[in-house]
C-alpha cells in the first residue's frame, strides 16, 4: 500500500512541479533510468520466483544506477564516454531481457 501511495504521490508532484535535469548531469540520466529499469525487473523476477527481499531489492536499485553512472563517469574523464556508455545500456539491456524472459515464462509457461 506504501508503494502505491507513494507512486501516485510521485506522479502527482512531477506533474504539478516544474523539474528539470541540470546540464552536467544529463548524460547520465539516461545510464541511470537503464540501470533502475534493470534493477525493478530483477525485483519482480525475484518477487514472481518467491525469493523478494525487499532490502536487497533497495541496495541492488541505488548501487546499480551508481555503478552505472560511475563507469560512465570515467568514461568521459578518459574521453571514451561514449563507448562505455554503450557498453552499460548492453550489457543491463541483456540482464533486463534475461529478466523479462523469465517473467514471461513465469506467465505464459513458454
């Protein structure tokens, strides 16, 4: 119920709120929505697999979407944030597939 509460409270905020990323930020909002996409479908893979835990749910979201937007980080102070950019939505564009394949199955048995 929290959650809930919690989402309609978000999107009601974010819609009455005038918000906007700064400018030296915005590279890394997109590595860092990636990152949390692949952290919540671990979580309902976890959820659907009965293993949930909602603390390591909570860790593996902030250290995920941290990881991610450190390693794009480097990857701009060594001039190649590009290519490691790149590299992040693969490989948390595979683990996310991986997840959804597994939900999938969880659902339709295929």
């Amino acid at each position: 119920m929290i959650a809930i509460v919690a989402l309609v409270l978000g999107i009601a905020l974010g819609a009455v709120l005038e918000f906007s990323v700064p400018l030296a930020l915005q590279p890394y909002l997109p590595i860092a929505v990636v990152a949390a996409l692949d952290a919540l479908f671990g979580g309902c893979r976890a959820y659907l697999d009965g293993i949930f835990d909602d603390k390591q749910f909570v860790i593996s979201f902030v250290f995920n979407v941290l990881v991610a937007a450190l390693i794009v980080f480097l990857g701009d102070q060594l001039g190649v944030g590009g290519q490691l950019s790149t590299g992040v939505v693969v490989v948390l564009g595979v683990r996310i597939f991986g997840n959804v394949a597994a939900i999938r199955r969880h659902f339709f048995r295929a």
